[in-house]
C-alpha cells in the first residue's frame, strides 16, 4: 500500500514541473516572431505563403498561383488563382480568381471570390485582369 501512495505523490511532484517546462516553449510558438529580440516585419514571400496557408484553410481549394500581389495602406492585397471544380478534359476545369486581404502583419482579414472561368479560356475582362 505505501508503494501507491508514493507513486501517487511522486506523478503528482511530477505534474506542476511538466506543465512549467512546458509553458514556456507555447508562449514562444505562439509570441510574434522575433530577430535580435526585436519585432520584425514579414517579408514579401512570407506575405504571399501565409496568404495561401489561410486561404487554402478557409475555403477547402488549392491555392495555384498568385497573380496579382501589392502593398495597401492597411496591409497586403492579392489575387489568388484556385482550381474550384476539376474536369475531364483539364481545359474544362473551373477556376476562379479569389480577392485576399491581410493586414500588415500578412494575417488574412478578408477574401471573396471575384471571377469564375473555365482554364482553357482567354481572359474577356479588359486591361488584362
């Protein structure tokens, strides 16, 4: 009987220690991402993968290219292309054209569907959008 007892005091010992070593690397996965200790804004291409992971995670599509990317005064703004409905022949594939906003942060604040068009057709909207 003394043996459950001390197995029971020694996993109990145990358990505060563990969640304490633990916490810190949570904190640090989740706290903004850091060079030199100080806050650093993401690049370009860190923009542009981001954009795509989130996308991709909110509409269940796959993210094929990226064919518009700038810069706004709120943050980031592009024009992600995505395969919405795969046919046979590929041509006859739907795609679409996805509007994505992030803030400056690259963190997705809005998107929405602007055009829907079978792959193997040309582009009928002027000003070549």
């Amino acid at each position: 009987m003394s043996n459950t007892k001390n197995t029971s005091q020694s996993q109990s010992s145990q358990e505060p220690q563990d969640s304490e070593d633990s916490r810190p690397e949570r904190e640090e996965a989740s706290g903004p991402k850091k060079e030199g200790g100080a806050n650093r804004r993401p690049t370009p291409m860190e923009i542009l993968r981001e954009a795509r992971a989130q996308l991709a995670e909110l509409t269940g599509l796959v993210p094929e290219s990226v064919s518009s990317f700038e810069q706004t005064d709120d943050g980031w703004s592009l024009e992600v292309e995505v395969l919405e409905l795969e046919r046979v022949p590929d041509t006859m594939s739907l795609m679409a054209g996805y509007q994505v906003d992030l803030d400056a942060e690259g963190q997705l604040t809005g998107y929405r569907r602007i055009r829907r068009y079978e792959r193997g057709r040309a582009d009928a909207r002027k000003g070549g959008r």
